[in-house]
C-alpha cells in the first residue's frame, strides 16, 4: 500500500461511525471479516446466544477472531454505537429492534439486514423513528460466505445515500433504491419465492426420483428443457441449502407469504416451501450431516430414507 492509500484508509479510520451488529451469527461475522480486512475499525456486537452452551461458544470464537467486542446487552451496544446494524432471524427482527430502542438517540442510523416482508421492515422503521434514531433497510441478494461484505446489497431509505458512500471504500456494494421503506424488502421477497421454491422441488423430485431409480433421467430432462444449468450439480447444491439453513429458510418463507398477502397474492407455493424447510429441521438434517452439505443428492437421499426409517420404525 502507498503512501496516499495509506493516508486514504488513514482518513476513513478517524471518520467511520463506530458499528455494532445486534445479532452475530454467519452474516454479522462475515460482514465483519470483510470490514476489518479492508481495514474497518474495531466493531461491537451483542447476541442473545453469545453465553448459550452449544452456540455461545462458536460467537465468542468468531468474535476473538474478528476482533469483535462483544457487549453486555442491547442497550450496552446502542449506548456505544454509532450505526447500528441488525442481522438475526427473521422471526426476530422487530424483537430486536424493539429491545435496543430504548438505548437509540437522535443522530443514530440503524440498519436492518434481515429477510423480512415490506411491511416487517416498515414497522421496524416506525420503532426505531419514534426513538428518534434513523433507519435503512438493507436487502442482501446472495449468500453472504462467498462475498463477505461485497455480498450484491439493495438498500433504501433516505439516509441510504449516506451509509453508502461510507461503507463503499471498504468494499460494501449497495444499489440504492430510492427513500420508500419496503422495496428493497420486496425485491428480496418475491425473488426468493423462486429461488427457495426451486430448493424446496428439487429436494422433493429427487427424494422421488432416488427411489425409482429415474433420478438421472429426470434431472438430464430438465437440462432439455430447461437449457443453462448443470442440473445435478444443482440439484446437490439446492439440496444443500435445505439442510444447512433450513431453519432460517422456513422463517423467511414465512416473511414471504406475508409479503403475499400484503399485495393480495395467496401465498400457497411459499407456505408449502416453509412445510419442506421446516421437514429438514424436525428430520435432523443439519445435525445428521453435521452442518454441512452433503457429498451429492445420492448421499443426501440415501441417508434421508435411513433416517426416516428410524423414525418410523413401523414403516
């Protein structure tokens, strides 16, 4: 680096906001690797989970890694924080909006990166506004691992504009769209009616499939039919992200339906993606693959029969 980068990072060192995430789970830490890697200052966070047994034990680990300094509470964090950034599960975002409002003030910004529907995201905002803080809502359009925090981000609201031009030299992409609370959400939303639909199918063509010994076949059909994708490479990746997150999935397609149902739209195709995310948690797919994806859809179905048989013994 030389000497006028030096002096550039020198500069965004003395000026950024002092940053907090409220939640730190796989978003929230690998947001905070990328920051620091391009040089962000040390960054606060307070998780619920950071002293549970089974799960405190990984945040404080990342948090050492990271060089993130964990706070004693909500309040604790706002209390010290400039910006403060939400990253937990869509079920609890307005929770954890509503329990760090009491420690927010004016000239605070507070930004939720959750996967939750328009009108989640407006209510948020109405929260943290009437604490007298600022909030944008942030939507991230892919997987954070692979990106950190150059994950693809759509974010609105009308201090928007600001919290990009900080973030932007650190590597943060954001296209703004527009001061309207909602539309980034939107886009997230219906987007992911797609996406997780196609898990939630391919899980269950290739559960079928499997068994008949047609899956081959049938997945060579849709590369016919549907020209473009590796479709068993596909089918093994969707099926992945069924195991891995299908808790945090099922609670976004939650959001989803009620997406749907503020425009109108009955959510029937998103509420039976929940029923197939919420089979791979109350099956113990994460835990029988120990968090991670498996080898291919083969492996996947083959151990879904043998796990099912155990518990339907009468099968």
């Amino acid at each position: 680096m030389g000497p006028a980068a030096s002096r550039r990072r020198l500069h965004y060192h003395e000026t950024v906001p002092r940053l907090g995430f409220v939640g730190f789970g796989e978003a929230a830490y690998n947001i905070t690797k990328g920051l620091r890697a391009a040089g962000w200052p040390a960054i606060a966070a307070w998780d619920i989970h950071h002293q549970t047994p089974g799960r405190g034990e990984k945040i404080r680990a990342r948090a050492a890694e990271t060089g993130t300094r964990l706070m004693a509470s909500n309040r604790d964090l706002a209390e010290n924080c400039d910006w403060i950034f939400s990253a937990v599960t869509a079920d609890q975002a307005l929770t954890a909006a509503q329990q760090t409002a009491p420690g927010l003030r004016a000239g605070q910004i507070y930004v939720d990166l959750n996967s939750v529907s328009p009108g989640r995201k407006q209510e948020i905002d109405a929260v943290v506004r009437a604490a007298g803080a600022d909030f944008v809502e942030i939507t991230m359009m892919a997987p954070v691992p692979p990106y950190l925090q150059k994950v693809p981000i759509l974010a609105g609201g009308v201090k928007a504009k600001e919290v990009e031009s900080v973030m932007a030299p650190f590597g943060m992409k954001m296209e703004l769209v527009g001061d309207k609370i909602g539309v980034a959400a939107a886009t997230k939303m219906c987007r992911s009616v797609m996406v997780k639909g196609i898990e939630a199918l391919l899980t269950e063509c290739v559960l079928a499939a499997t068994y008949y010994g047609a899956a081959e076949k049938v997945l060579d059909s849709l590369g016919d039919t549907f020209p473009g994708p590796d479709w068993n490479k596909q089918a093994s990746y969707c099926i992945g992200r069924v195991v891995v997150h299908g808790e945090r999935r099922a609670r976004e397609m939650e959001e989803v339906a009620a997406t749907l149902r503020e425009a109108g739209v009955d959510p029937i195709m998103a509420e039976a993606t929940v029923r197939r995310m919420d089979w791979s948690v109350e099956l113990g797919l994460k835990e029988l693959f120990r968090g991670e994806d498996p080898a291919d859809y083969h492996a996947f179905a083959e151990a879904v029969r043998s796990r099912m048989l155990q518990t339907t013994p009468n099968r």
